[in-house]
C-alpha cells in the first residue's frame, strides 16, 4: 500500500522559534497533500490543502505568514511553524492523495507530528 | 454547510458486535470514509462508500443510504485491538474530507 512518512514525529521547542515539519509519499506521486492538526480528545481540522508547484489553499482561520507550507515535489511537501507559541502544540498529521486515478479518493496519511512549545 | 454527527463513546464486550452510526447533512457528496485511530497515532483508512448499501470487508462492515444521510460501520468479533475512535469523514463536492468528531470506543473483557 501507499506510504506516507512524517519527519519529526515529535519535537519540543520553545516560544518564539520556528519548526519545520515533513511530509513524504514514499511510493507514490501525490498531487495534493493535507495538513491538519488534531488537539486532543478533538477530530481531524484541516489547516490548508497543497497542490505540487502552486500555493496552498488555506482553511478560514488559520493564518498563512505562521503556518508556511511548501510543495515543491511530488513526493514532499513541509509544513513550517513560525514563531511558534504553546497554543500552537498539538498533533500534526499530514495526507497525501495519489496521482493515479483509481486511488484518487483516498488520501494516505502520515504518522503525525507531535509538537510541543515550552 | 455540512454536518456530521456520531456518538461520543461506546462500549462493548471482547467477541460481541457493534455499530458506529453516523448521519450528515450535506450539499455536494463524493463519498463517505470511515477511519480508525489509535491515540497518539494518525487515522488508517477502514472503508468507502460512494453508493447505497453494504461494503463488507472482514470483520469490518460499512453502510450507506443516501437517501437518509446515514451510514454506519459495523464491526463483529470485536478484539481488544479494535478500542480506537472511529472517524466518519464525508468527501464533499470539492473532494475534500468533513470530518465528524469522532466514536470513541472501549472493548471491554
């Protein structure tokens, strides 16, 4: 099956710095890629959509200049916490759709990113 | 606007069968996933349903009527394994995934 990686699977930082998430298809090309971002005991919130080459499409809320999300392969996309503060700890999980069009509903997921600011 | 609901918890006992409910109001549908998660762990696709009835796969089971905005997942021969959430995710006219909150649901001996 399709696999999709995340690196870090976790990390702490502190107030004010910044922190750069990946997300990779492993075997697959994947013309769109997901992020979201998952507090606890809460469901999945999609933070922004990315398309390879174009600029993400950002979910009302969630604000572009601090979530930095770059595309720029097929298999790559990273998510870029700016400035981050302790509101913004949380679980981030990444999906990927495949390019092929048999598989062109179902999205492959990461296995998240737990991000924590001290 | 869309809506999904699903019940918060559930319980069940090691063996039995249990059905997840899930009911959404929607304008533009593409389909209806369902999805287990494990705390601390990303969701893992369980099934899709893009046309009314039954997708049986295994132990796991999945409904749809469209109709009614209904679906529900059936799960039989429950393991201890099986104690996760379980996510209802409605794909809507633009292909992108609504989430509902999820079931949380506890296997018990």
């Amino acid at each position: 099956g399709a696999v999709v990686s995340q690196h870090p699977s976790w990390v702490i930082c502190k107030s004010g710095t910044s922190v750069k998430i990946e997300c990779r298809s492993l075997d697959f090309q994947a013309t769109t890629m997901f992020w979201y971002r998952q507090f606890p005991k809460q469901s999945l919130m999609l933070m922004a959509t990315s398309n390879e080459g174009s600029k993400a499409t950002y979910e009302q809320g969630v604000e572009k200049d601090k979530f930095l999300i770059n595309h720029a392969s097929l298999t790559l996309s990273t998510l870029t916490v700016t400035s981050a503060h302790p509101e913004d700890s949380s679980f981030y999980i990444c999906s990927a759709r495949a390019q092929q069009s048999t598989d062109f509903y179902e999205q492959y997921f990461g296995p998240g990113t737990r991000l924590t600011v001290t | 606007g869309q809506n999904i609901d699903q019940p918060t918890e559930m319980t069940a006992t090691e063996g039995a069968i249990v059905q997840i409910n899930c009911t959404y109001q929607t304008s533009g549908f593409n389909g209806l996933f369902w999805y287990q998660q494990h705390a601390g762990e990303a969701p893992t696709f369980l099934s899709y349903n893009v046309l009314d009835g039954l997708e049986e796969k295994g132990r796991f089971s999945s409904f749809l009527s469209r109709s009614k905005g209904y679906s529900y997942l059936l799960l039989k021969e429950l393991q201890m394994k099986d104690s996760a959430s379980y996510l209802c995710a409605l794909m809507d006219s633009n292909y992108q995934l609504i989430w509902g909150a999820g079931t949380k649901l506890i296997i018990k001996p």
